[in-house]
C-alpha cells in the first residue's frame, strides 16, 4: 500500500518519504511476509507504546479488548521508562520491556547521554523480545517514532502497525489510519484491532487506571495535604508541551470565577517551579484567596493525585496526563491550547469539556462524554461564559 504520513510538517514528510524509499526497496527483496493463520489464538502478543504518559494511559484502554477476544494470550509493553508508574499496576499486561526512545526521552540527560541510553535499552530489549518469539506484535501510535524497526529485527511472527512514521514495509499488515483530519487516535488503534477479529468502537471503551494499593483513599493525611477539606476542584496548568501552557492572567480570571461563584477549596497540582509561583501569584492577586488556594505542586506521586481527582468535584486542566487521569473521577473542563486537537481528546466516564484551538477539529463530533468548544482565542469572555457554564452545572 502506499504509506500515510501523520506529520503536518512539510521537511519531515519528504525525509519520511525519502528514507521509506530505502526501505521498501530492503522489504522487497528480504522481508518476508507470512499470511498467519487467522484462527490461531496468539500465546504472546507485544504491544508498543513509545511515547509519554497520557500516551499510555489512553493505550492501556485497548487491552480488556484483547484479552477478552484470546484469554489465553499474554500482553508484554515495549515501552520508555518513564511510562512505568502508568503501567506498572495494570492488571492486563505480563511484562513491560524499556526502550527508552531518544525522540521522547525528556529527562535531563545530554544528547549523549540520551544517545547512549537509546543504545542501551534498545539493544536489550530486542534481546529480550527475540528470546520470547511473539506471535503477534501492535503499534500503538501513527507518527514518528514507532516499533516497526523494534518488532521486525525482533522476529515478531506477524507485524501489525502504520507506516505513517515511517518503516511502514517492515510490517505483515500495514494499517491504514482514519482519512478525516479529526480522527481520535484510539480510532486508529481500533483499526488494527479488527485485523485480529476484535471489533469495537469508541463508545465501547471504558477508561481506567490501576493506583497502587498503598494508599488510603478517604484519609488526606497520607498525601501531605492534611488541609484539604470537601469540597475542592484540582487546577493542573501544566503540559510536557509548554506552548499548551496558559498565562498566569488567564488563570487568575479562572480561580476568581471559581471563588466567586462556589464555596470550592483549589487545590494546585503539578511538579514544575512555575506552577508554585502560580500559586503565590493567584494568592497575591486575589484577597482572602490564602484560605482556600492550597499548593499541592511537587507534594503528590501520580498514584496520589489520582486518588486526590476520585474526591474532586471539578478539576481544571491542560491538554496533559492530567486531563486523561481527571476525567475518569471526575468532572473536567481542558483547555487543549495548540495541540492536535480531537486525536488526543479524553475518553472520559465523568462529564468532560474541551475548550480548544484547533481548526480542523472545529466542527467535529464530539467523543461519547465530551463536549467541545472551538475559540480563536482562550482569554476572552466567550471561554469564561463556557467555564461559568461548566460551574453552574
């Protein structure tokens, strides 16, 4: 077939196109692609996630799926590192195997650093996946990186995934992903699902997440926070992505409609020195407001904020992990500021809201749950009707 390219950005098209050119002429002559048999339910199945956080989170949604359809398989994660407090509760997988992929390592790491450490992992990890003979390998993203090198060098017997990040040839099946530029990025996942007889749409997913069972759902305390008292709302203002970041004013504006027009503490979460500031800048601006603003950034392991989000009437939050964990306990409202849009929009179980930018993704349908709003620009009084709307509720 003839690969799709998920990149909107022009120069890394035609390097995808041009590298892609090599490799079907290797796949043509070396790469051979055996027809399983369809029946046969596979023993051990490598599923491939590497990306960030709310990546596989959103990812691990899918796997009920496969083990409903083979209860019999097994389901290893070729996965980062970083991912590991995601999943490594999840009931559904057997094994994660690290390969921490330069492209998405965000640590503090130099470029060497980073360069070694992709080495590292990946080296053991093929090891690893070569000794363990998968039946069946499923790529989990449709952009730049993806596993197709990892599950073909591996030996995976039959190679499920997408070409649109290039290496699409090195695959058995190659997927083609939704032609509407407004696609959710579990719809395409959902794709390659019906190759392996498992045909299920996207109101049939059920988000969820495993927290560690240390921890005391009803008693505050343990998190560090004994101020906090019924009821609160979580603000998260922080994205991996800080141009999906919002401005210290917009929100001010928010926390003084939420004061104005509740009797709901804030409790402001988050791990980066800015969200700290934020506080004290919010505290500063809006007098009284120390009685009922409570910092909680830096003070939470992601175990405990999604046990705080399970008692939170509302929670506030930015195209991240966070908008992804909040909405399975609670109420949300996301602003998804210069993101991808629908591709990456929650799969809640509570009432979600998303207040965005993104053009193509305007029009759209919304998800089951979610509701979506299309502004030009967030700090203006058309988004603070919809967060007054959303309080009111």
């Amino acid at each position: 077939m003839r690969h799709q390219y998920k990149t909107e950005v022009f120069w890394k098209r035609i390097a995808q196109t041009f590298l892609d050119l090599f490799v079907d002429i290797y796949a043509n002559g070396f790469v051979k692609v055996e027809k399983p048999i369809k029946s046969n339910e596979p023993d051990k199945i490598l599923f491939i996630i590497l990306a960030q956080l709310g990546d596989a989170l959103v990812m691990s949604y899918v796997f009920p799926f496969i083990l409903e359809r083979f209860p019999n398989s097994k389901i290893d994660v070729l996965c980062g590192e970083w991912t590991k407090p995601i999943l490594q509760n999840n009931p559904y997988i057997n094994k994660l195997i690290f390969f921490n992929h330069i492209r998405m390592n965000r640590s503090k790491e130099s470029i060497l650093g980073k360069l070694k450490n992709h080495y590292k992992t990946s080296q053991c990890a093929l090891k690893y996946i070569r000794l363990q003979k998968y039946d069946l390998s499923i790529e989990g993203g449709v952009t730049h990186p993806n596993g197709n090198i990892m599950s073909y060098r591996g030996g995976v017997k039959r190679r499920i995934g997408f070409g649109s990040g290039g290496f699409g040839s090195l695959l058995t099946d190659e997927v083609a992903f939704p032609t509407q530029t407004n696609f959710h990025i579990l719809e395409a996942v959902l794709e390659e699902l019906r190759l392996i007889g498992i045909n299920k749409e996207l109101s049939d997913i059920l988000p969820y997440f495993n927290p560690s069972q240390e921890y005391n759902n009803e008693d505050f305390s343990l998190l560090g926070l004994p101020n906090v008292n019924l009821p609160y709302v979580i603000l998260h203002p922080e994205s991996g992505n800080k141009k999906r970041m919002m401005s210290k004013m917009f929100w001010l504006e928010v926390v003084k409609r939420i004061i104005k027009q509740s009797n709901y503490n804030i409790i402001i979460c988050g791990v980066r020195k800015e969200s700290s500031k934020l506080t004290e800048f919010i505290i500063s601006n809006i007098p009284g407001s120390e009685n009922r603003v409570i910092d909680a950034v830096n003070k939470l392991t992601l175990n405990e904020f999604f046990i705080l989000s399970s008692k939170s009437s509302v929670a506030f939050t930015v195209e991240s992990l966070a908008a992804h964990f909040c909405s399975i306990n609670s109420n949300t409202i996301a602003f998804f500021n210069n993101g991808y849009g629908r591709y990456f929009f929650p799969i809640p179980q509570k009432n979600v809201t998303v207040v965005h930018n993104h053009i193509p993704s305007a029009t759209l349908v919304s998800t089951p749950n979610c509701k979506s709003y299309y502004v030009q620009d967030f700090e203006h009084e058309k988004t603070y009707s919809i967060i007054d709307k959303f309080l009111l509720k």
